[in-house]
C-alpha cells in the first residue's frame, strides 16, 4: 500500500516540530508547528542554513551533535534537563511558566533519500515545558521543606537541630586540615524582665530586630543560629579566637548602641558572650569536640553575665574553677 497520503497530513497536524537538514545543514523542511512558533514560512526558509535562521542557538554544541548523527549514521538526543531549549521558541503556557521559551527534548535521526542516496538529518521536537514546570514547581516545594526545616520561625536564623549539625561538620573540618575554628554563645541581658515589662510580642521583636542585626555582621560562612530562647550561637570556620573575640566585642557595641522600636518606644539592649575555640576544645581528652566547644563558651557567656552583662569574655581552663567556687 501507497502511503504518501498519509505523510503530508501527518507532517502538517503533527503536535511537534520537525526540521529536515542537508550535511551543509541547511534547511530542506520544516513543519507547521516550527513555523507557526517561529513566525516563519516554509518557502521563505528553504535552504537557509540552521544558525542563520537560529542565531542563539548553541552552534558548537550542536553542530558536534549533528555532524555525530550523520558520520556514524545513529540516532542522538538532547533532554530539557541537559539544556533547556536548542531553539528559542515561545510554549503555551503562559500562566504556569515564566519562562519566555519552550522547554524541549530533541530526537537527531539520520535520514537517506533512497532514489539519490543524498543524507540528511531530521530534528524532531517535542515541548516539555509541562514537565520542566513541574519540576521547577517541585525544587522549589523541596527548597521551602529544608528551609523550613533548616531554619528558625521566629528570627530566621538556623534552628538549634540544623546548626548543631553543621557544626559538627566544621569540627570534622577543622581538625583534618587543621584549620582554627572559634564559637560564639551568647544571650539577651535580662530579657525576661523586658517580657514582663512588656510583654511577649514586644520580646519577640526584640529577638527578630537583634537576630538582623548580628546577621549584618557576619560573614556568608558563618553559621548564626537560635540556640534556644533568647540564646543564640555563631560558629566560626576558619577564625582563630583573637579573630572571635574581636567579632564578639563588635556585636556587643552594635547591639548596645541600637535601639530596638516597639509601639513607639526605643527599647535598650544588651547581649553578654561567650567564646571558645576548637584547640582548647580539641585539648580535652574522650569528649565531643562539638559539645566541648558548646559548653566551653556557655561557661565564659556565664562569667560575662557575673561581670555585670554586656561583654566578652573568652574561655580558659581556671575558669572552671573559678566558677566552682561561687556560692549557690
């Protein structure tokens, strides 16, 4: 049975784009759908060769591909997910994407005219724009989860599970390449005397407005986290503990010189710090470095607190007893 009748219609309904190339690759046909898309006539194009025709197109890229599918006579494809889009084209749906071109997976079959033996490839074209949507859709419901997951209601900052974690992560990290490593532990002064004073919604503010403020000062490494209440937690990589003690005093004066407003009243506040590093840490024989760290610069954030509130003060190993001998 003759089916050139079938060919034709098929070529020209087809929900696809099709576009036949020479080896020169010029253009011998295109369908309908490519025309409609790319505003362009069949009879006008014919000949033309591809780039011209798309000038955005990634010529070096694909002219390898092409030039593969002839010399080995076998098929190549390309997925949206290895690149977008070959061929800038407009999809249909504007209301579920905001992309402006035509996600596309790319089907490169080698051809053989049979009377003249002359070789071509055929380009087919499929819009998968759908599922580059979805998945776009679908990263950024997995980005929210582990940010949600990862961070803090209230401030925003990293939340005590997640920064915890990481900072395991740097201790692993600081004692294979022998990098410094320092922690900050420290707590708003007499905060629950400004919740009674003024209730829990001006605390919170409070406890946003500061957590802003510190993340100004700190680098992108640094790992700032709430810790619980109105204590939080700095970890950072690759700062020595006179580097430390320098950032600690610098949010000590910041946070004390910024009023925080709240109903049209100017709040005062102050924070107390503690410091630690990973070599005194790392000092203590059969102990998590990690909780070390922690309880180390929670011991200091304690004698800062017994000094009269809004100061630093680093860790060392009298410290201990010194605060054994303080009366209960």
């Amino acid at each position: 049975m003759n089916i050139d009748w079938l060919i034709n219609p098929l070529l020209q309904q087809l929900n696809s784009g099709v576009i036949l190339l020479n080896r020169q690759f010029q253009i011998a046909y295109i369908n309908p759908y490519i025309c409609r898309r790319a505003d362009i006539k069949l009879e006008e194009v014919q000949g033309k060769e591809l780039f011209s025709l798309f000038p955005d197109a990634p010529k070096a890229w694909l002219t390898r591909k092409l030039d593969s599918v002839l010399s080995l006579q076998s098929p190549a494809f390309s997925s949206w997910e290895q690149r977008q889009y070959l061929f800038k084209l407009p999809h249909l749906r504007p209301v579920s994407s905001t992309n402006q071109y035509m996600a596309q997976n790319c089907n490169m079959l080698p051809l053989t005219e049979p009377t003249t033996g002359e070789q071509f490839v055929c380009l087919l074209i499929e819009d998968a724009t759908d599922a580059y949507v979805y998945q776009s859709q679908l990263q950024q419901s997995n980005f929210q989860l582990q940010q949600i997951n990862r961070l803090d209601g209230l401030t925003g900052v990293l939340n005590r599970s997640y920064w915890q974690q990481q900072l395991e992560v740097e201790v692993q990290r600081a004692g294979r390449y022998r990098h410094p490593l320092s922690l900050l532990f420290f707590d708003l002064d007499k905060f629950k005397r400004l919740n009674d004073d003024y209730g829990h919604q001006a605390g919170d503010v409070v406890l946003k407005e500061v957590a802003k403020l510190i993340g100004s000062l700190l680098r992108e490494t640094d790992l700032f986290g709430r810790y619980g209440g109105e204590e939080f937690a700095v970890t950072l990589p690759d700062t020595p503990l006179e580097g430390a003690i320098e950032v600690a005093k610098r949010i000590c004066q910041r946070v004390a010189a910024t009023a925080v407003e709240y109903q049209q009243q100017h709040l005062a506040i102050s924070v107390s710090v503690g410091v630690s590093d990973f070599n005194s840490a790392s000092s203590v024989n059969g102990a998590n470095c990690g909780d070390t760290l922690i309880q180390q610069a929670d011991l200091a954030l304690y004698q800062a607190k017994r000094n009269g509130r809004n100061q630093v003060i680093s860790y060392y190993p009298e410290l201990i007893d010194s605060l054994k001998k303080v009366k209960p």
